[in-house]
C-alpha cells in the first residue's frame, strides 16, 4: 500500500490536484503493479512563505502568481 506525500505551493486549484493524484496513482501502478485502490496521495498545500529554498523563504524569491 503506497503513500505518497506531495507538498506544493498553495494556490492550485482542484482540477490541478485531481490531475496530479490521478498522474501519480498511474504511475505507482504501473512501476509496481499493486491496483489503483491501494495507492493513496496526499497533497499538502504550502504558502510560499512556508518555503525556504536557498537559504531564502520562496515568497521573496518567486514573483507572486498574478506576476507570472
């Protein structure tokens, strides 16, 4: 029974986070072999703010969303 955990930044709609749980759950499957209903993802939403990278909190580093 795989777990998987994404983390991400917030701000991804529902459609986006069905895709990736769905794109996951095939892949797992395919590379393992266990059936899809044995899979599960989680996906957590992270603010930027929450995020370091580099020594740096990803809010200061990436322009915000409506920016991009």
């Amino acid at each position: 029974m795989p777990v998987i955990t994404v983390n991400w930044w917030q701000g991804n709609d529902r459609e986006s986070r069905r895709d990736l749980v769905a794109g996951i759950t095939d892949v797992v499957t395919r590379v393992s072999g266990c059936p899809d209903e044995t899979v599960t993802v989680i996906v957590r939403d992270v603010a930027p703010d929450h995020w370091g990278k580099g020594g740096q909190l990803a809010d200061e580093i990436r322009p915000p969303r409506s920016l991009r």
